[in-house]
C-alpha cells in the first residue's frame, strides 16, 4: 500500500516507513520545514522531545587549525519517527517555534 507523504521540499532524505496523523509532523502533517537542516546523535529521548548534540567545526585563522564545537538542540518528534533511542544518527530541521524551546523537528533517522 502507498502511503502519502508530503513533499517538504528537500531531496535526499527517505520519508519514514510508517504513517501517522500529527499536526506537527513535516511528513504528515502541517509543519514546514525552512533554515537549518543538521545531523546529529540522539542523546535522551522522552515525552516526543529528543535532546540531538551537533558537532561542527569552525576555522580559526590565527592558529591555523579547527576547532570542535558542540550544541545540544531539542527536537520534536513525531508519532512516525517514535522507535529512535539514545545513540542513534538523526537529521533534524528547522520549523516554527513548536513550544517554549522547541523549534526544529526530527525529519529521518540515518
Ligand atoms: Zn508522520
């Protein structure tokens, strides 16, 4: 059976297998994905929140080298996407402020 998934407007990342009927799903639902798009580890999951830390590398002309720099981003998960746990390698995308201190969504697990 085809299962209808939204087109979020960005071409390399698989829709999840199953369907769901949340609001704040990219896939399924109304939410619309724009700005950042990062991958990152899943480090705690609970309540359809994941806390994802990110790691980046930024130049430093004076020394010559990189540096590593962490964040730590919440992201919503949505009904279809619920079987990720700590460990796993999420992409996450940025969408409207969804509560308090959650404005980016999980779009697939890697
Ligand atoms: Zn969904």
């Amino acid at each position: 059976m085809m299962t209808y998934v939204k087109n979020i407007g960005i071409e390399d990342i698989a829709p999840p297998e199953r369907t769901c009927n949340e609001e704040k799903c990219p896939w399924h639902g109304k939410v619309r994905i724009h700005g950042f798009i990062f991958e990152g580890k899943v480090l705690k999951y609970s309540r359809k929140i994941a806390k994802v830390e990110i790691e980046r590398y930024v130049y430093l002309t004076k020394y010559e080298r990189y540096e590593k720099r962490i964040s730590r981003i919440l992201a919503y998960v949505p009904e279809c996407l619920s079987n990720i746990k700590p460990g796993d390698n999420v992409i996450i995308g940025e969408t409207r402020p969804l509560s308090k201190t959650v404005h980016f969504v999980v779009l697939s697990k890697k």
